[in-house]
C-alpha cells in the first residue's frame, strides 16, 4: 500500500478565519497521532479528508483517492469516530451499528452478524441490546469504534477517541488501537492528549494555528539529549559543584546524592570525571536526558508563536 494521506498546500478558509494554512502532508500507513491543542484545525482537517466541508484550496488524496471527486469511494474504505455524539436516541447498540452497515452497504445479513461481530471485538456484551442514550461515556467511545470498524476499513479516522473516558476506559481504548494496527488498519489518531499518542502511535504530527509545525516518528523525538545528562554520585556536593562549574559545565539541578547538568558542547562528558576526580567524588551513573513527546510539542507551539 502506498501513502494513506497526501496534501498539497490544503487550504480551508471560513470568511477571513484560516482554518488550515497551505498544508502540505504525506503520511505512510501504521498510527499517526494528529497532535495538538484545540483549535489547532486537526478536527477541520479530517472534515475536508472526508468530504464533509468543502476544501478551498489545494489537493489531497485519501488512500490514493481523490477528494474533490472521489468522496464516495473514500466513505467505502475509511472509519470515522467523531469527537461529539452522533448516537440515535432510542436506538440500541446493536440496532446502531447495524444501520451504519447497512449504509455502507451491507446486506440485512452481513450487516447483523458484522455488527455483532465487532460488538464483540469492543467488549460491548449485553449491553449492546439497550439504547445508547443510557450508556456511560465510554461506551459510547467503544460504540462509535464499533460503527467504524462494521465495514472492514482500510483506515480509521479517530477524532478525540478517549474523551469523557476514565483511566481504565482510555486504557482499554488505545489497547484496540493498538491492536488495530497490529491487524493492518491504518489509524490517524487525533488528539490533544500526549500520552495517549504516546501510548498508541509510531508517527506523530504535530499541528498549530492551522498548520503543521513538525512531524516525525516517535522514536526520534524521544532521544537522547546530547548535552543534558544526570550524574549520580556520592561525596561533597559542594566542591564536587564548584569543580563542575571551573569546567564549564551548568548544574541545572540538584538534590540529595544527584545534579541535572549541561555540558558546554557534545562529547564533553569527560569534563565530569575529572570533576570527579579532582574532588574524590564517587560517580555511580551518567545518564542522558532523553527529549520527550511533551518537550517536543511545547517547543514547536512556542516557535508558532513567536513567528
């Protein structure tokens, strides 16, 4: 399979207001977390993905499909999971997620055993016989997947999939996630919440203002820093401080039997056992600090705006 999603220079404007500002966006299939605050245009971008508001600039393709005109195709092989409720008063689960096969459609047939079929894939058990206005918050989360996942999609759209859940709940949900994409499913998981992209995701890209400010696997945003390190150790903080400082090199930090440090340039990790050295300290570890998700995002949301 080739690129799930490709923008060029995507442009949604609501009168003067520029919901999303020339994006220009390949993503390769597995996880993406779609990350940033609210308002950021991650809830505007998968509405003009799938043909629900009109885009007003630029192209993208879903799936290798086009969006202006192919819409209807995209709907055949694309899940979605709004952020608001879109359940049917008096409806039950099952009777839900039936409807919603039947409208991709499904036969009578295959629409009631997928649907019960991914009932059981969510953990709805019995619960799935009574309405859905009687469910608590997370399930309606696990209802909304299940109406997603009744048509067999090549690729869920996941719009604020944990909200209103508690710990368990989101738990639970970002497992399936998980396990989706263990299945093949592509999954853009949209959220504003760091650690259930952490949690669940491979790629991440980060949005602001209507734009992406960065993107990149999740791996490459959590590695070490090259001048940050943690140095344990036992002796004289003072003087073992003091020596630090003659060599150029900052205490950040401290507290009992550690210090967070800055190293005047990479590789200079050598300027601490001499510190050590001189003053008799025991050194028992020198870790580096690893740059996180959060460091990452708050980062670029500060270079956004400082522009």
């Amino acid at each position: 399979m080739g690129a799930i999603l490709e923008c060029d220079r995507l442009t949604k404007r609501y009168g003067r207001i520029v919901a999303l500002k020339g994006i220009t966006l390949t993503l390769q299939p597995g996880i993406v977390g779609l990350l940033g605050p609210n308002g950021a245009g991650k809830s505007t971008l998968i509405s003009v993905l799938l043909g629900q508001t009109p885009v007003t600039s630029g192209t993208a393709t879903v799936l290798g499909l086009d969006i202006r005109r192919r819409q209807r195709a995209i709907r055949r092989r694309v899940g979605f999971v709004p952020e608001n409720d879109c359940l049917i008063p008096g409806m039950s689960g099952t009777g839900y997620v039936y409807f919603a096969g039947r409208l991709a459609g499904m036969s009578h047939a295959d629409a009631m055993q997928r649907a019960h079929e991914v009932l059981d894939y969510v953990g709805m058990e019995e619960a799935r016989y009574r309405p859905a206005e009687q469910y608590s918050a997370g399930m309606k989360q696990r209802l909304k997947l299940a109406q997603a996942l009744v048509h067999d999609p090549d690729l869920l759209f996941l719009d604020e999939p944990t909200n209103g859940m508690d710990p368990q709940g989101r738990q639970v949900m970002l497992s399936l996630i998980s396990d989706l994409g263990r299945a093949g499913i592509s999954v853009v998981l949209s959220s504003h919440l760091l650690p259930d992209v952490e949690r669940a995701c491979e790629r991440v890209v980060i949005m602001g203002g209507g734009e992406v400010l960065t993107e990149g696997h999740l791996e490459e945003m959590n590695k070490p820093h090259p001048t940050l390190y943690r140095v344990d150790f036992q002796g004289d903080t003072t003087s073992f401080q003091r020596r630090l400082t003659e060599r150029t090199v900052r205490v950040l930090e401290q507290s009992d039997g550690c210090f967070q440090i800055a190293l005047p340039e990479e590789g200079s990790q050598r300027l601490v056992f001499q510190a050590a050295q001189d003053t008799g300290t025991k050194l028992f570890g020198l870790h580096p600090k690893r740059s996180s998700l959060e460091e990452t995002f708050m980062a670029a949301i500060q270079r956004q705006q400082n522009a």
